[in-house]
C-alpha cells in the first residue's frame, strides 16, 4: 500500500500543533512501513518556522524521523523572513501551492488539519 503524505498548514498555532500530533500518530501508526511524511508550510503559518519557535525542538524529533519540512518562499517573501531566521529543518520551495500540486500528482495523499 502507498501510504505517503503531505500535511498542508497555512494558517495558525492551532492547524499546526493538529497537523504535528497528525505527523506522530502517522509514524507511531505506520512503524513498520516505508513512507514519506511531508509538512508543507505557507501563508501566514510560515511565521511558526523560526528557530527560536515554541516548536522547534518538535519539528527537529520529527524530521530525524524521516519528516520533510518544506516552507513556501513566497510567504517568506510575504513575510519578510529570511533564510536565517527559519529552523535548520526547514526546505525552502519555490511556491507552497505548487509543491502541493506536485506531490498530489506522485500520488501522495493531502491532508490539511
């Protein structure tokens, strides 16, 4: 069975603490089988990405369990954050819609909390 994922947060602490225990129940549930988990991150919620965040320490578990963090440049650019400011696990993409749009055509399943 295919089970890879990609967990869309655009918004605020709310939809990301719901996608994170999302992400843990995903890993905790599938264990035994090859996957891909990614957190894709835009709009306003990328402002939850820093470094310094209140959640940093939980996207770093999760990413040396396998999570992929992408963050949107454009609402980076929105934003006025720089690539410095964002948490090391982060990925900067091009444009969040668009790497959804891609990752919906490999066939990962979307889910936005």
């Amino acid at each position: 069975m295919h089970y890879d994922v990609v967990f869309h947060v655009d918004e605020d602490e709310a939809k990301l603490e719901m996608a994170l225990t999302n992400i843990r129940n995903y890993f905790s549930g599938l264990a035994k089988e090859k996957f891909t988990v990614v957190l894709l991150v835009n709009g306003p919620a990328i402002k939850l990405m820093g470094r310094q965040d209140s959640r940093a320490g939980q996207l770093a578990d999760l990413a040396a369990q396998g999570l992929s963090v992408r963050v949107c440049q454009n609402a980076m650019n929105h934003f006025g954050l720089a690539p410095e400011w964002l948490n090391p696990v982060c990925r900067i993409v091009a444009a969040g819609v668009i790497e959804l749009v891609e990752l919906q055509r490999q066939g990962f399943a979307s889910i936005k909390p």
